[in-house]
C-alpha cells in the first residue's frame, strides 16, 4: 500500500513531541504497520522559531488549508487546543473526509457531540487517546478489552500540575502558594493556571471519561468543579492525623440511573492506592461488573507521553485505512443508538463523610453551638479535634461527620458561617472512604 499521509495543526510542545516520534521511530513504526506514516505538512502561524526537532524542508506552512484541503492526507492531528479555531478546523477536516486525531479534552468537552455526529455522517474517526492521562492508555482500554463490562464507578487523579502542588504540601508542609509557584519554576504549571488549580481541565478530561463509561452524553457543565487553591497547610496536617491524604479527584458513580459526576478536593485513606500516586502522575481507577477494580497509573502530561498516544491513535487508523475500513468504532464506544438518557445527581443529594474545619472563637459556648447546628441539621459526629493552635481570637476545630447529605451539611454551615461564632468561612473537605 501506498504511504499513509499526516497533516498536524499545531507546533507548539506537543505538536514538536508528535514530529519528533514520527521521525525518531519511523522504521519502528513501519515494522508494526507494514507502511510508512509520512508527515507532510505542520501547520502553524509561528514556523521560524526552533523546536529542537529538524522537520523535512517544505513540510512547515502558516496555512492550515494546506492541511485540511490537501487530497493526500488521511489523518489530520489537530494540538491547537481551545475552542476556537480548532473546532472549526476539526469539522472541515472531517467534512474533507479526514480522520482525526487531537488531544483536545476542553474542545471535545464542549463540543463533542457536534463533531462526533459530523464524523459519523463522513464515516471516519475521531480518536482522542491523549486527551484523558496523557500516555496512559486509558480510553482504548474502556473502548477495547474492558468494552463488554458494565462500569459502576471511575475515580481519577488528572491533573499533573494540582498532583504536584498537593503532593509538596503533603511531604514538605508547604502552603498552596509557594507550592504552586515550584510548579510554575518545573513547568508543571502555566503562568497562568487557573484551569488546573480551579479543577476545570479534570472536569473535562472526567466529562469524556463518563461519557465512555456509562455510555451517556456528559459535558462540562453537567459537572460540579472545585479546586485546590483554598487548601491549606493545617488542612493537610490534619488529613495525616486522621489517616488520609487529600487529592484533587474525578469522581464519578452509576447510582440507580443517575450519575454522580463531580471534581474536588477530597480525603482518600492512606491506604488506598491512588493516596500513593504523587507528583506530576496520573491514576484512573474503574470498578466494572465482571473486571472488578481496575487502575492505570503514569505520565499523564507532558510531550513525549502525549505524543506516544497520537501516534498510537494514528497507528490505529493506519491499521483501518490498510483493511479498507472507515469508522470501525464509535468515538465514545457505544453505537449512537445506543447512548443513554442518564440524569446527574444533584450536589445537594449527595451523600459523603466530611471533615469540617471552624475558625472558632475563643469563648466558652462556641463549640456546643457548632455541634448544636450540626445536630439541628441531622448530621452527626464522628470525631472531633479542638487544639491549641490559636490563630488571633480564633481556635481551629475540626470535624469529622457520619455520612450525611450535602444539602443538609450546607444548610448547617451556612447557619455556623452566619454566626458569631467563628471567625472565617468553614473550610470543607468531603470524604471518599471506598474507591471501589
């Protein structure tokens, strides 16, 4: 058979990370698929700066159109990332008779369904492999070998950068802010962070590993997002007295026809294994019906683990494009008539254990009143802490409830919080005693 051609659109880290293992593996690649992937073009509107990687002379264009409209190509690899112009770059690639590959979350977050349903009228694929874990192959093992379970619960550590600064806080005592800026020195985070530390880039991968899962359309807004930047040293500390590790996790659950689709800070055991998954790793852990409790561990950003899944993304529509075949499995696994109608559980009908920490004052009373409006509300409590550590006329008192329901927990501190009782805004933390 004939070279298969690829086009990429973007030359940033990664975009320079997919050309480099093209070039480097090229005969290690052909020996798998029994052809060459050829690049013949990158498009991309800075073309002079170096990128540590020598591409063939005319390979380079400012011109996305000399990707998108050239007859050659077959598979076009979208890493602009952002809405916009990857999406409409994505659909006329698409609508060109392309197959695609990108590593998109935030796009396909959004806007999945749009483009996934233009895929399906050209017959062509939309693999994503890099979007959701970086190198870990997470996504073809749900669509693949796990395909015939029935998934009940997915948890997941997705963000490198908030890994990382939770991790530091954890080992060396530090607060959020000098650890999020040795992130930002490593490169672990942007000059600007906001969508890792905020919890939105986990709350898109999290949209599209639901979506594969429980076999029904997710997007980001149907998940509730909260982030790290709250957190503190004495909430870490306190964690450890308990026996936990706070992390910033994906979590979702198939309860009754109603999914729990949420991200925030949460308290795992120490013993669990994701509680060991540090730095800039990721983790996956998936209970299914026959498969049982599952996890994939590793890099989950960064240019070379990326790039190993958009070539492996591309070496799996190479193998399509040698046995003639066009679209051979559905983008999120089920057949489009069979995606489901599932609703999202409402934070306020959640059920968790929770670790409470009040800034109280110093007075004779103001413990009973925490507890008094805590029992009001029908939450009980499981252990408590009240220290010496005394911050100004404040005292830090700590909470651990039973399970009880969110609205009931929010009722509860929106009455403590309104008081004079405490001095601060109660600091929340909810609890995941079981990852299975």
């Amino acid at each position: 058979m004939n070279d298969i051609k690829v086009g990429l659109l973007g030359f940033g880290t990664i975009g320079a990370g997919v050309a480099k293992l093209l070039l480097a593996n090229a005969e290690h690649i052909k020996g798998k698929l029994g052809t060459n992937l050829v690049l013949k073009r990158i498009a991309d509107l800075d073309i002079t700066t170096d990128r540590g990687v020598a591409v063939p002379e005319g390979v380079l264009t400012t011109r996305a159109d000399d990707v998108l409209t050239d007859p050659e190509i077959s598979v076009v690899i979208e890493l602009i990332g952002g809405y916009e112009p990857a999406k409409s770059f994505v659909l006329k690639a698409i609508e060109n008779g392309k197959h695609v590959v990108t590593a998109n979350k935030a796009l396909l977050a959004l806007h999945g369904q749009e483009i996934f349903a233009a895929a399906a009228r050209k017959n062509v694929e939309v693999l994503f492999e890099a979007s959701v874990g970086g190198g870990i192959p997470v996504l073809s093992a749900i669509r693949g070998n796990m395909a015939a379970n029935n998934f009940s619960t997915v948890f997941g550590i997705l963000n490198g950068t908030c890994n990382y600064i939770l991790t530091k806080m954890t080992e060396e005592g530090a607060d959020f802010a000098p650890a999020l800026k040795k992130a930002q020195e490593l490169g672990y985070a942007e000059a600007d962070p906001t969508f890792d530390i905020e919890g939105v880039d986990t709350a898109h991968k999290l949209s599209l590993l639901l979506s594969l899962c429980f076999g029904t359309r997710v997007t980001f807004s149907d998940i509730y997002c909260e982030g790290v930047s709250s957190l503190t040293a004495t909430d870490i500390s306190f964690a450890k007295e308990f026996g936990y590790r706070i992390k910033l996790l994906a979590i979702g659950k198939l309860d009754e026809g109603r999914i729990e689709a949420r991200v925030h800070p949460t308290m795992i055991p120490q013993n669990s294994p994701l509680s060991d998954v540090n730095g800039a790793f990721n983790a996956i852990r998936f209970t299914g019906d026959f498969i049982g409790p599952v996890m994939f561990y590793g890099r989950g950003a960064g240019m070379d683990a990326t790039a190993s899944a958009v070539i492996g993304d591309v070496m799996d529509i190479g193998r399509n494009l040698l046995a003639g075949i066009g679209r051979r499995t559905a983008p999120l696994g089920y057949l489009d008539e069979s995606m489901r109608t599932l609703t999202i559980k409402p934070m306020a009908e959640i059920v968790s254990k929770y670790y409470l920490r009040f800034s109280a004052v110093d007075q004779p009373g103001a413990l009973a009143k925490i507890a008094g409006a805590l029992g009001d509300a029908g939450i009980s409590i499981e252990s408590m802490i009240q220290t010496g550590r005394s911050t100004g006329d404040a005292v830090p008192v700590v909470i651990m409830t039973h399970e009880a329901g969110e609205g009931a927990v929010q009722k509860a501190l929106a009455v403590i919080d309104a008081s004079d009782i405490v001095t601060e805004k109660t600091h929340l933390i909810r609890i995941e005693e079981s990852l299975d």
